[in-house]
C-alpha cells in the first residue's frame, strides 16, 4: 500500500545565506580567530564560487548579526562572546535586568567556576592568573591598569575550571560590567587597591592549594563587597 503522506518541496536558501552561514560556522568553530581580517570581496568571490553581490550580501547579514565588524576591506571577525555581552548591556539599559541580577549571576558563575578550578589545578591559567596579580600589586599602578589586571586574572580563574561555557558567559559578564567597574575602580586609592589585590591573592592560593568550597566563598565575598560599597549595589545574592 502506497502511504498518503505528502512532502514539502526542497527549498535551497539563496547563495548569499549560504555563504554567510560558512562563514559564520568558521568563526563560532574557531577556525577564523576574532580578529582576524576577512579575505577580500573577491578572493572569497572565488573561493566561494560565487558573485561578489551574494558575497557582499552575505557580509551584511554577519555584521548585521554582529559576527563581522568594520567598514569596506577593513572587516575582521568577532569573538561571539561580543554577542553575548551587547545583549547583557542592553538588557540593562532597558531595565529588563539590574546591574545587581548581573552580578548575582557573576558570583553564581564564578564561584562554580573556582570549585572546579580548585580541583583541576590547571597551572598554566593558575600562573596567568599569579601574574595578573604581580601586575595589580606593582608600586604606582594605575586603576586603568589595575582593573585590566584585574579582569584578566578572574578571566583565567574561570578558564582554569576546564568549562568552555562559563569562560565565553564570564567574557561576556566582562564586558557588560567593565564600566561599572572602572568608573568604581577610578575613585578609589592606593589603600583600596592594595586591599582589593590581596583579596586576589587570598583566593588564588585557596584555589592552588585545592580548597574548592574557601576559595568559592571568598569569591562571593570579594565581589559582593567590592559592588557594595564601590558601585552601591545592594546584595542579597542566592547562595
């Protein structure tokens, strides 16, 4: 007996998606670094086997999903944790979340994040993280300096948990909150800072040393402390 099921034609997606979506599959896979400079219209023309109208339709629809960024022959590829971040900043700014919920997620994130760390002792992100902090502990730092340094040594923290997901979300928290975290950081003193970097310490030798629940604690102290009375954001973080 011959089924009555009926099936949809094939649809093709035109030339310039095709394009756009190879592409797009380069950049997420990490097959094209951010920052890397896209090939000219013509040379992915060829490559492609396609025009170059379908070639620059397609760049459109990846900068307009904000995979590619620039003007003319000057388009480079994003990291998508780019994507990620803009979307935590707008909700922000459209008070669809509060600076507070951004960083409650933070302490949740990078407190598991530091468990794991903990107990992977991953040593090339561990010392990457020591040598953020040599810079933050470095006589006359800056705070524009002390809060790259800072950014960097808590990046590598929660790259040293072995999880790809909470790095990319970590990136992204970076940059959603780096304001709020410089303009913070610019107001304080010597003092301040010098009690801020040994936090840091205190947490990476917790960390080293293998105390997954000290070294998540002091975490969620340091950062609800800090956000608290620098960036006056009342805290009841969920532990």
């Amino acid at each position: 007996m011959v089924s009555g099921r009926t099936f949809q034609a094939v649809v093709r997606n035109p030339l310039y998606l095709q394009v756009a979506e190879r592409i797009r599959e380069a950049i997420l896979s990490g097959g094209m670094p951010p920052g890397d400079s896209l090939p000219p219209e013509r040379e992915l023309a060829e490559q492609f086997g396609v025009s170059r109208a379908s070639v620059r339709e397609a760049l459109r629809a990846l900068q307009a999903q904000g995979l590619v960024v620039g003007k003319g022959k000057g388009l480079v590829a994003r990291a998508a944790s780019g994507l990620l971040s803009e979307a935590l900043t707008h909700v922000v700014r459209l008070r669809l979340a509060s600076l507070e919920d951004l960083v409650d997620l933070r302490c949740v994130l990078e407190s598991a994040a530091l468990e794991r760390a903990a107990r992977r002792a991953d040593r090339t992100h561990l010392d990457a993280a020591r040598a953020a902090l040599d810079e933050m502990r470095r006589p006359g730092v800056t705070a524009e300096s002390f809060h790259e340094a800072d950014v960097r040594f808590h990046v590598e923290l929660v790259a040293a948990s072995g999880n790809r997901a909470m790095h990319l979300v970590m990136l992204a928290l970076r940059d959603a909150m780096a304001r709020h975290l410089l303009d913070a950081l610019g107001t304080e003193g010597p003092d301040v800072l010098k009690r801020l970097a040994d936090e840091h310490a205190t947490m990476l030798d917790a960390v080293e040393r293998g105390d997954a629940a000290g070294a998540a604690a002091l975490l969620r102290e340091h950062i609800e402390g800090f956000y608290r009375a620098s960036v006056s954001v009342p805290m009841e973080t969920a532990r």
